[in-house]
C-alpha cells in the first residue's frame, strides 16, 4: 500500500489517501493474534489457544461485518473515511482472509500439531491411526454417533437440508441404487452440536500421552456405514458461516425482548456469507455448494484440516499440563481490612486495574449492600455477565430484601441476547425494576451506584469500569474500575440512570462525560486544547488506549493537532484507520498494538493539559457506534495518586513494551517491536504481573 507523500499543497483532512480502511485493519489484528500462535516464546498450549482465538475472531468478521459490506454493496451507503468502494473492500477482504486461513492451517498442519505429538499431545489425523485405534473409532461411530445422525439422500422428494450457522457437515458422493431402487448421487449428513467435536481415545491404544480424535475424521472415515449397499465415492466435510447480525426496529415494536426472541429463532439461518469445505473436494460439488448458498466463488475457503480449528481448543482444558501452559497467577486482593466497602470508600477511592486486581472488590460491595438494612436503593447497567454470575445472586437478593433495586439490560449486545433475555426475565421475576434502555442507542456504559442512608444524609457509593461486570472477562481482560463515594461523580451517575429510567429530558454533568451528548465535542475540544498549547510554546501531548478508532472528526482533530506539534501516541489494540507518520499531517503521531496473553480491553484518554494532565477512563473506544449511537461513561481520575498508578501502568509502560508491541507504519503495515541492542526487553502486562505480585 502507497504511503501519502508530502505536498507543497496543504492537504484536506479528508483526503480519503489519509485514511485506513477498517475491515482490512482488522484482518491485519487477526494477523497479530496469528503471530502469538507462532511465538515459541510462548508456551506450547497458549499458542494453540491463540490460534483457536484468530479462528474465532475470524469467524466473527463474516458473521458480522462481511455482511455489512455485502449491504452496502447492495443498497449502497455513505462511504467510510478511506473512500473505498463496497465492491474493492469485500475482494480485498476476501483475499487477505483466505492468505489468513492458508497461514492458520499450516501453522495447525506443519508446526502446532507435530509440536503437541512431540510434548505427548497427539491430536491424531487419519493417516496416524494405527489399526486397534481404527477398530475402536469405529466401534464408537456405531455406538455413540451413527445413532443420532440422519443422513439426508438429495433428490425430488428430499431438497437440501437447511444447514446451522457454523455447523460440521458431510457432503456425501454416491454410487449404485439404495433399497427402493433410487440412483445415489449426493447426500448430506449433519452433526448435531450434541456430538462432542473432540474426542478422548483410550491411552492403551496410543504409545503414551493423550489422544485426541476431530469428530470430522471420524464421520468421514466411516460415513459408509450411514448407506448400505452404496459405494461411496467421496465424503468431504463443509460449514457454513451466516448473517448473525438481529435486526429489529426498535421504532416499530412493542416489545424489544420478544421481538428479539424472534430474530434469534431465525439467526442460525440468514443468509450465507462463506463457505468452508475440504481442499480436496471435486470442483463440480464445490460449486453445487456455492449455488446451493447463493454464493460467489470467492466465498469458497478449501481447508486443509478440520473446518473448525476453533474446537481444538478442547485440548487446552482436557490435558493437564501446567508447564505448558502460562503459570497460574493471583489476583491481587484490594481488602477493606476487616471493615465494610462502604467504611473504605468513605476514607479513599479504590481503582481496580483488572486482571492484577481481583474483581472481587466489587462483588463484595454489592453483597454487602444486599444485605445492608441501612442500603435504600441498588442500579447498575449490565452489558455482559456471563453464566454464572454472583453478582446477579446479590441483585436478587437485594430486591427480596425490600431494596428498589434498578438493572439497565442491554438486550442487544452482540452474540449474548439470549442470555441477557433469560437474565431480564429471571431479574423480574424476583422484583427487579428492568430497563432496557433507550431506543436506538445501545447501553454500553459500566455503572453500579448504591444510595446508602448515614444519619441524617444519603450517601451515594460508585463503580464505574471500562469492561462488563463479568467474572470470567474480569480474569481475562486488561480493564480499569473506579470506586468511589465522591459526591459530585454519585451525583452525575444518578443524573445518568434518571434518563436511562425515566426518559428524562438533557442533563448537566459536573465531571462525567458521556455518549451520545457530550463525550464527542470533549474529546475533539480537549485535542485542540492541546493544539493551541503546542502553538503557544506551552507544549502538547496526549496519549489514548483504545480497542479501535475510526471516527472521522476525532481522526481529524488528532491529525490538525500533529500538523500543530502534539507529541501523540495511541495504544490501538484492533482496527486503527489512522495513518501515523505521513509527512507534514501525522509525523507527531505514532500508533502501537500490544497483543499479549490478556486481551487488552481498557480505555485511557490523558492530557497533558500545558502541566495540569486530565485523566479519563471510559467505557467508549474512539468509533463512530460508541460516540454517537451509544449510551456511554467517561470518568476522570480526580484523585492524583490514582491518575499516576493509571499513567504510570496502563499508558508509559505499555509505550515502552518492546516485546508484544506491534507498531503501524503510514502504509498500513505493523511491525513487531524489537528491543534495540541498548535497551532490555520490557513486557508491560509481564510488568504488571511482577508488580502486583509485589503488592
């Protein structure tokens, strides 16, 4: 890709060559997650855990934004900052994933699976089976999975089955005449998720070790035994990946959550998007396939492996191998030393930096309000939380107590609905005020706020965070949480949850900014701010972490305060359509992307502010969705002790991390950073670890 040259000209700001195009971005972060699986620094089961993850994520990219390009190709749309056309970006797209796909499947094929069969890890293809293991997979076929398959012959009286979003099927070629005379061409067998995709062979029947089968092998190897009296010239497995993208006007219905119980009966069979099938398929059924799917010959991916390399990642949790895996860790636990939360948060805020520190601090605060006679009133948004969530326990708990307890349900958010509709449901069941939030504006915002009565005042306790209230994430994800019981931040919360609840009319915060009002002009006023302090000799800088950025006027602003002399560094973990280092528009600017064993999930905002720094934590990335069609909170750090530890780990160490850094060129490109011959090498989450251990 071409870099955008100097030119004695000014250049607009929207010249569409300054800008990245997003999708491709975040094909290049998939590449990334990639790169971790190909690390042989990292432990051998991490990698492979990397790998499954760059296959889901890839999965994700045609779930839901190749249908996005595809609608836009169709009915078309405002074109994004980068100018390029919906039919450009889906043939780019679709090339960089099948180079992406080819890379995953020899990484699987000629590094991963002979290292596993080295540490004693046999993940056994079928050219490895010896005779016994043979013998008892197809004794288990017969037993355990010919029973619930029900194999579909096509022909007039049998049209294609409807095939599950994702799902392993057979694409059977026959030949000869089956009982009723009918001549065989093509069957489909389906494998019902029932059916473990992975399975555990006994350890007498491989040297040493684990042994692990792909269900794929297995039905492939004996799916003859499905057609008696039929020769079958061919098996080759196939999956489909669908539309997940629910739609509903939210204008048009009366009720959000049995709307979306409708959409999510369908989502499994929307529209095709791509087709993965055996690399050694004949073409002719491969493009049966196709027109069967109304698909494009591009969107046929052949896979040499299973077509699924995501479920190998049962392997990581069936084997027990700690020495091949990152050594297990404790979250450090930010105690009230025998006294309530409440007693705590009275004497000091507490900032949570997450995984380093234990989610449980806020767990304990709300089992304590459950139960606390003197705790009037409980609210919180809830984004994500997972299946097993305590939390939830104390909110119900709370409410049979006689507490107004309030819950902001975010119906919608992605690939959870069902979840978090039996969630609203259950919620409502044991007395919860539900709300779902505002039509045509998702909830994403992380609030938890308990009015407390002491003495004669109400007192108001505060959690805001930059990720879900969900345990599991909470021990996977970099986040920032705040606790506190400052009057003016409860004030501002409160304000929040009133025009969430109540439909209430615009409101005035004193320190919280927030989507869709005010959090898009402050960022853009606090960026020039900078500018005018670099023009005046006073100096500029500023320093972001976000997942993504791709809002014009942001990227705009940041590029005009580059032309002024900002000093800018942005942390991006994923998709980035700025284009750092391009001559006389973004020389001041630099980009980097750290992938490491934590997903990176928080969000910083610091300014330098000419001595006077500002720092904020949010639950909003730098995108258009989150700034201007989402309900989002960005917090500042008042207390000066606190805004330190936050520049100090999440934003000058990750700046200095030379191991798991990637930093982006003006092309487009990423470069792994490399710790030159006078620097040691720094990892900051490895840094975070070593320090919070500690204390």
């Amino acid at each position: 890709m071409d870099v955008p040259q100097a030119s004695a000209i000014p250049r607009p700001l929207t010249d569409p060559a300054l800008y990245l195009n997003r999708e491709i971005s975040q094909i290049a972060f998939n590449r990334r997650v990639l790169a971790q699986a190909q690390d042989t620094r990292i432990p051998l089961l991490e990698r492979l855990r990397f790998l499954c993850i760059s296959c889901t994520n890839l999965d994700e990219f045609f779930e839901i934004r190749v249908p996005a390009i595809r609608s836009q190709l169709k009915y078309g749309g405002s074109p994004s900052a980068d100018g390029l056309g919906a039919a450009t970006v889906l043939e780019r797209v679709h090339a960089l994933a099948r180079d992406l796909v080819e890379d995953q499947y020899r990484e699987w094929n000629e590094v991963l699976r002979p290292a596993l069969d080295t540490a004693g890890i046999h993940i056994l293809p079928r050219e490895a089976w010896s005779a016994r293991l043979q013998r008892w997979l197809r004794q288990y076929f017969r037993e355990e999975i010919a029973p619930v398959l029900s194999p579909m012959g096509l022909d007039p009286a049998h049209p294609f089955p409807r095939i599950l979003n994702k799902s392993l099927n057979i694409v059977v070629v026959l030949e000869g005449k089956d009982a009723f005379g009918r001549a065989g061409h093509m069957a489909i067998v389906r494998a019902p998720r029932s059916l473990p995709r992975i399975i555990r062979v006994p350890t007498d029947l491989i040297e040493s070790g684990d042994g692990f089968v792909f269900l794929s092998a297995v039905l492939s190897t004996f799916v003859d035994e499905m057609f008696p009296g039929m020769k079958v010239k061919g098996a080759y497995q196939f999956r489909v990946t669908r539309n997940s993208e629910l739609f509903v006007d939210e204008e048009e219905v009366e009720n959000l959550a049995h709307a979306l119980k409708d959409e999510l009966a369908g989502r499994g069979f929307r529209r095709a998007i791509r087709l993965e099938i055996a690399h050694h398929c004949p073409r002719e059924i491969v493009k049966i396939l196709l027109k069967n799917f109304d698909l494009p010959e591009s969107a046929a991916f052949r896979i040499n492996g299973p077509v699924n390399l995501n479920r190998a990642s049962q392997v990581y949790d069936l084997v027990d191998r700690p020495e091949l895996k990152y050594p297990p860790f404790r979250p450090r636990t930010l105690g009230s030393d025998g006294e309530t939360m409440f007693a705590t948060l009275r004497e000091r805020d507490i900032l949570l930096h997450q995984p380093f520190d234990s989610f449980g601090a806020v767990l304990d605060l709300v089992e304590q309000a459950a139960t606390d006679p003197d705790v009037l009133a409980i609210k919180q948004t809830l984004y994500r939380t997972g299946s097993d969530a305590s939390l939830v326990e104390h909110l119900i708990r709370a409410a049979q107590a006689g507490k107004d307890v309030t819950v902001v349900v975010e119906l919608r958010a992605r690939f959870d609905e069902e979840t978090n509709i039996r969630l609203a449901d259950r919620l409502q069941e044991a007395g919860v005020q539900v709300v779902y939030g505002v039509v045509g504006y998702k909830t994403h915002a992380k609030m938890l706020l308990i009015v407390r009565r002491e003495g004669r005042k109400l007192r108001r306790y505060v959690h805001l965070g930059t990720g879900n209230y969900h345990a599991g994430t909470a021990r996977a994800y970099t986040d920032i949480g705040l606790m506190t019981a400052d009057e003016a931040i409860g004030e501002d919360v409160h304000q929040v949850f009133q025009q969430l609840s109540g439909l209430a009319p615009a409101i005035s915060l004193k320190h919280l900014l927030h989507s869709p009002f005010t959090l898009h002009a402050a960022l853009i006023d606090k960026i020039q701010r900078e500018a005018r302090h670099a023009r005046s000799g006073a100096g500029g800088r500023l320093i972001a972490k976000v997942n993504a950025i791709n809002e014009p006027s942001i990227m705009q602003a940041l590029y005009a305060a580059s032309q002024a002399g900002v000093s800018i560094d942005l942390i991006v973990r994923g998709a980035c359509c700025l284009r750092p280092g391009v001559p006389g528009v973004s020389d001041n600017i630099r980009v980097r992307s750290i992938v490491g064993r934590f997903l990176e999930h928080s969000r910083v905002y610091w300014f330098a502010n000419a001595g006077k720094p500002e720092t904020y934590c949010a639950s909003a990335d730098w995108l258009e969705r989150n700034l201007l069609r989402r309900v989002e909170v960005c917090f500042p750090i008042r207390d000066p002790e606190l805004a330190r530890r936050v520049y100090v780990e999440e934003l000058d160490n990750y700046l200095a991390d030379n191991t798991e850094a990637w930093t982006l060129d003006a092309d487009g490109s990423y470069r792994r950073a490399e710790p030159s011959d006078d620097e040691m090498p720094h990892c900051a989450q490895t840094s975070l670890l070593a320090r919070h251990r500690e204390g």
